[in-house]
C-alpha cells in the first residue's frame, strides 16, 4: 500500500523527527552533531526554510522547521542524504543509518496534526 503524501503549505510549520536504525547512535560525537548541524544550515540557505529550533542527540533528533516553496520531503531527503553518505564513507560501511523515512508532525493553530 502506498504511503499517503504529505500535507504541504508554504508557510507550513513541522516538528521533524529522525531516528537511528534500530534506535543505534547515529551521531556518535560532537563532531557528528555539528556535521548535521552544518548540512541543515546549507539547506536552509539553498532552500530558504526557517529552523525556530532542533536537539540533535547520540540515536535521534528534533527539528522544528518553517517551509516556504520547497516541500519538507525535498529539504529532508537533502539533508538524510548527505549526512549518511558522509558518516557511511567515515566509518566504511554501506546502507541506512536512518530508520524509515523521518516523521513530521503538522502544528497548525490550534492543535497537531500526524503527518
């Protein structure tokens, strides 16, 4: 079955979560953390979206993000992607770090909606 699309605005306001597969660190280091950090930054500034905040720990993060004209699944799928394959070619392997795709919840006045 396929998965639903994504509810999309711009101006639309989500709280991302990634998790390490298998709930395994992922940012093992301070290095690692900032590396990410880095990569969401040269996103915002290719994509132009508004990061209000984010908590980056060993096995998962948060983002709170703002999209204007690209959708968050292209923001995310930027980001996802450099980030493994950096930390794959780091630690020689191969394959996801991440589990599934990330999870994004719509905050819309009043209220939260799953998405």
């Amino acid at each position: 079955m396929p998965r639903k699309p994504r509810v999309y605005y711009d101006g639309a306001l989500y709280h991302v979560m990634v998790r390490g597969n298998n709930g395994e660190k992922v940012f093992e280091s301070e290095k690692e953390k900032q590396e990410y950090t880095n990569i969401i930054k040269g996103y915002k500034d290719r994509y132009h979206f508004k990061i209000y905040a984010y908590c980056i720990m060993d096995n998962h993060a948060h983002l709170l993000i703002e999209v204007g004209k690209i959708p968050l699944s292209k923001i995310m799928q930027g980001i996802q992607q450099v980030f493994t394959q950096r930390y794959n070619k780091r630690h020689s392997r191969t394959g996801h770090i991440f589990q599934q795709r990330y999870k994004s919840i719509l905050t819309v006045s009043g209220g939260m909606y799953l998405n």
